[in-house]
C-alpha cells in the first residue's frame, strides 16, 4: 500500500495509519440542517491550491467541546487572586478545574453520535473528542472540500480546506475544530537590531539596557541569599515560530552580563514535536533574548525554554495576509495535561491582531491561561510594538482595517495581550524619568472580544473619564479589557545572536524583565512556605500604586492617529507602570 507524503497528514510512506470506520448509520434528521461555521475569503498569501486531495488520505481531527460554567470558573480564578479574598492562595488542581469546565453531557452525546452517524468513532479526550478521519469522510462530515495546497516559497503541501460547515444543533455545542482553515508559513520576523561591541556597555543606562542597568532600575537583587533560594522555583519562558534559543549564545551573553553564573543553562522541553536546533546558523534573535534576559535576572532558577511547534485556526486580515499566529492551543494543551512540573512564571513574547483569531478559538486559549492562573502560574504576556494598531512599524503608514467584510476603519489590539487571564507588558525607555518608548510605539489598547473584567474597572474608568469628548469614537471598545497592565524597559538590550553581539528592543525584552521580577518574587514566597503569586492582576491592581513607577509621558501612535497618551494612574500605553521590586517585595501578599 502506498501513501502520499504531505505535511500535516497522518500517513507516511514507510507506513500508513489505516482508519477503522464503524458501519454508518442512517441519516438522521437530527444533524440537518447545517450552517457554516468557518470560513476563510481568499487563499492565504504564499499558498496555491493544487487539486482535491486524495480521499482515503488521514486527518487527526481535533473538536474542542463547548465548556460549561465559564463565568463561574472566571469567577473563582478572580478571587484566588484577590489578596484581600478568603479564597486567596487556593489554587486548584487540574482535576477541579475539569469537573467544573466539563462540558454538557448531551454535547459530548451528540458529537459522538454525530460521528458515529457518518461512521467515525471518536474518542474523548479531556474536553476535547478526536478521531482519525479519511478526507472522503471529513468532505461529508464537514460539508466541505479538502484540497491539497502548496506553498510558493517552500514547497510544503497541506490538506485543508476553505471553510466547513456544522449541524446548526451542534453550533452550540463546539468551539473549534482542527485540521481545517489552518495554513502554515514559513518564519517572518522583522527584529528591531542593530550590531554592537561587546565591553563598551554604557554604565549610566542611558543608552543600553543591560543586565546591571535593569537591576539598578528596578532595585533587583544581583545574589540571592542561599537561605532564601528555593529551588522549586520555575521560569518558563515559550517560544513560536520555530525559533530556538541557543546554548552557545548563552555562554557568550553570560561572559558578558553574568560572568557569575557562566556554564550554568537552561532546559529545552519540547511540544508539540518542537525542535531544539543548537546550529548557530539558526539561532532565533527572539528565542536569545527571551532566554538571555531570563537568565541574566534570574539565573539562580530553573528556567525551561517550550519550543513549541504547529498553527492555529486562522482568520486573514488586511495586515496578517499569512498565518503568523502561535499555536497556543498546542502549549496550552501540554501545560495542562503534562505531569510534568509546572512553571511557576510563564513568559510569551508573542502575538497577532486579535482579530485574525476566530472569536470562539481566542476565547478558548483564554480560558486556558485562566486555567494555568488558577494553578498558581503567573503568566506574563508581551503587548506588542505597534501602537494601537498593527502594520507596518511606521506608525503613520498603518492601515487598521476590520477583517469582518466590513473593512471599516479601527484600532488593532493584539491577542494573547488582551486576553484578561494574562499580565501585559508594555514598553519603556530612559531613566529619571522613564518615559513610554519612542523608537517604536508600544501596544495597547481594548479588546473587542473580550468585556473588561472587575479587577480593572476603577482603573480604567478613571482614565477615560478624562479623555476629551468624543476622541477616537468608534475607533476603539471603551468596554473592553485593556491593556497594558504593567510595563518595563524596552529599548536596545544588548545579547548575542549566532555568535554575533546585537542590539535588539521591543516589548517582549520589557516581558522577559517583568517576568524575572515576578520569579524574583515567587522565589522569596516559596523560601518562606508561601504559596506563589499565580494570576497578578487583581493584587497588581489593588496595590500598583504603592509598588509600581507611574509613567507620566509617551504616547502609542498609530492608524494614523496619535494613539493614547501616557498619564498619572493606569493608562493604555504602559499600564500601572513599571517594577520596583522593593516595594513589591514589602506588597506581596501575606
């Protein structure tokens, strides 16, 4: 028997995963009629279709079930986080969290039935169903036509199909379904580098953000008293795109920033059949510095570096024409069903327009990280370098156009920065004072998917309250989530990429800072039999205040627009402000 070759399909040459089709049943009234469910309006950029795919050729399926007691699950994550809340510190185990997430019994009824009427058996499997389906099978199933496609630059080929479609009684009843409207591409990144010479950092930090700039900033310790250093403590930080973080590079920076701890590492796990290329040749510039600054502020630590590989479902927009998107879902699904010890400080210096992302899809990543909170992981998010918008790095020259048909005019938030369950990371720059970066403008925003959540209603109301009347309607969700939530420095961090020294900014560089302030902390918690931060926001809005730098000045320009402006309290270009990890140590909660 022989099997085409193509990615993302089951089969190989050497040998063929054959399905195993149960007798189909009749057809039953109960899943007609259909409606459509997903659908994309043009080929993404770079790929041509070929022709039908072969019928009897593989597919995994992958369909997430619609989960039940959202609101009261969100609630709870809420209050385990809330300082002054009974509750506070409880964090619950992943089998807690299923029982209240379960979905419906009738949903996993139908889907399962729904599949054994077209003669496929599905198997449940967490919150989700999954079967091995042929593409004849899938093309019924999904009232759909799977068809090969090539890539132009590559020449990867994928089955996949332009749209699918669901009985309207299991609309419902499913978020997501997948392999379908996903389409792979090939690395795009645009690093904002510049080369450097090593020894020549500036000592008065007004140029380079090093290692020693960043803890004279903030008040961080440079050594850890061995008393206070327990090593349970975890930071996690999750690369995308097939980016690697390279060991070699590694001992380089370290010689440089943290001679102290030279030829000490980090760990690689990897997800989803993530890789671990250690060719310099392929070192990532954005996997270095996620690593480099995490172990420059906390090398006492553990730090696990998640390559993580595949794509999500994805919806093209006019400034995201590819499928840039990161395969949250495939972390998500790992870190939540691993045995594995979880970090206890996630990093993601990653992301897209919010609204490439099928609503329901990003919902349910959301409600993933919610889940990670819930078990006392804090997860820290980057927000992005576009300003409000997102397009090109010229602010003036973006075009922020909705990708609903309607292709109206508006401010792009990025996704998973406005997800609710997250802390957001803007970007900052100078020092007395630390104003909003200027050479790019930091992300930020309100959310059109997502409602603003309780934590953060004073905050914003405040600042929009004094906004001038009528500014930027339209043009942007006042009830949404906002965001940034916190910032950090975010202009020329000087690391090592390929064995060469560059200068890279941006706020993923502001993320992995803010991120080894929270291990800083969980750190001193855990030394003292306290329980680790886990979801920040509540306690971050509570005390900011008392425990943050207020950033006064800057503005996140954007869509042709001047963007939000910097101001006393919250605001949407660099949240609560940045770390003074001395005063969050005497606010951390008891």
């Amino acid at each position: 028997m022989h099997c085409l070759v193509l990615t993302g399909l089951v089969a190989i040459a050497a040998s063929c995963i054959v399905a195993s089709p149960l007798p189909a049943s009749a057809s039953s009234p109960l899943f007609e009629p259909y409606q459509e469910f997903h659908s994309l309006n043009t080929i993404p950029k770079n790929w041509e279709e070929q022709q039908p795919s072969p019928p009897d050729a593989l597919l995994h399926f992958k369909i997430g079930l619609r989960q039940q007691n959202v609101d009261d699950f969100h609630q709870k994550v809420i209050d385990i986080s809330t300082p002054d809340h009974p509750s506070y510190g409880m964090h619950m185990s992943q089998a807690e969290i299923h029982d209240i997430l379960r979905p419906a019994d009738d949903s996993t009824q139908l889907v399962l039935e729904w599949l054994q009427s077209h003669g496929i058996q599905g198997v449940l499997d967490n919150h989700w169903v999954k079967a091995v389906v042929t593409v004849s099978q899938a093309n019924k199933l999904l009232q759909t036509q799977y068809n090969t496609y090539r890539n132009v630059v590559n020449g990867d080929q994928v089955i996949r199909t332009m749209a699918y479609h669901l009985p309207t009684i299991l609309a419902d009843h499913i978020d997501l379904i997948s392999p379908t409207t996903t389409f792979p591409t090939a690395l795009q990144v645009s690093p904002d580098v510049e080369r450097w010479e090593p020894n020549v950092i500036d000592s008065t930090c007004d140029n380079i953000t090093s290692i020693f700039c960043l803890q004279e900033i903030y008040r961080l310790p440079r050594k850890i008293h061995p008393g206070t250093l327990d090593k349970r403590n975890i930071f996690g930080v999750a690369g995308f795109d097939g980016e690697y973080a390279n060991y070699q590079d590694l001992q380089l920076f370290l010689s440089e920033q943290r001679p102290d701890f030279l030829h000490t590492n980090f760990t690689v796990v990897s997800v989803n059949g993530g890789l671990n290329s250690q060719n310099l040749s392929e070192a990532g510039t954005e996997a270095n510095l996620d690593i480099q600054v995490a172990r420059g502020l906390a090398p006492q630590y553990k730090t696990i570096f998640y390559s993580v590989a595949g794509l999500p479902p994805f919806i093209p927009s006019f400034n995201t024409p590819t499928n840039t998107d990161e395969p949250l879902d495939k972390l998500l699904d790992f870190l939540l069903t691993t045995r594995q010890k979880l970090p206890h400080t996630l990093s993601i210096s990653y992301g897209s327009e919010e609204q490439t992302y099928p609503k329901t899809y990003a919902e349910r990543v959301c409600r993933g990280f919610a889940q990670l909170g819930a078990r006392g992981v804090s997860v820290i998010v980057a927000s992005g370098n576009t300003g409000v918008g997102y397009g090109s790095l010229d602010p003036t020259a973006q075009e922020c156009l909705s990708n609903d048909g309607k292709n109206e005019t508006r401010f792009i938030p990025q996704f998973l920065a406005s997800c609710p369950f997250v802390t957001t990371v803007g970007a900052t720059v100078g020092v007395n004072p630390e104003v909003a970066v200027k050479r790019f403008a930091s992300g930020g925003g309100f959310s059109w998917y997502f409602p603003r959540p309780s934590y953060q209603a004073t905050a914003v109301d405040e600042y929009l309250a004094q906004l001038p009347q009528g500014l930027y309607d339209g043009l942007y969700n006042p009830a949404g989530r906002a965001f940034p939530d916190v910032a950090a420095q975010g202009n020329y961090y000087p690391i090592w990429v390929g064995g060469n020294p560059i200068l890279i900014g941006g706020s993923s560089a502001s993320t992995q800072t803010f991120a080894a302030v929270i291990t800083l902390l969980n750190g001193q918690r855990l030394s003292e039999g306290k329980k680790p931060l886990g979801f920040l926001n509540p306690w971050l809005y509570a005390q900011g205040k008392h425990m943050l730098n207020d950033i006064l000045s800057g503005s996140n320009p954007g869509c042709d627009t001047p963007g939000f402006s910097a101001t006393k309290g919250w605001d949407p270009v660099t949240g609560l402000g940045t770390p003074d990890y001395v005063k969050m140590q005497k606010f951390s909660p008891r």
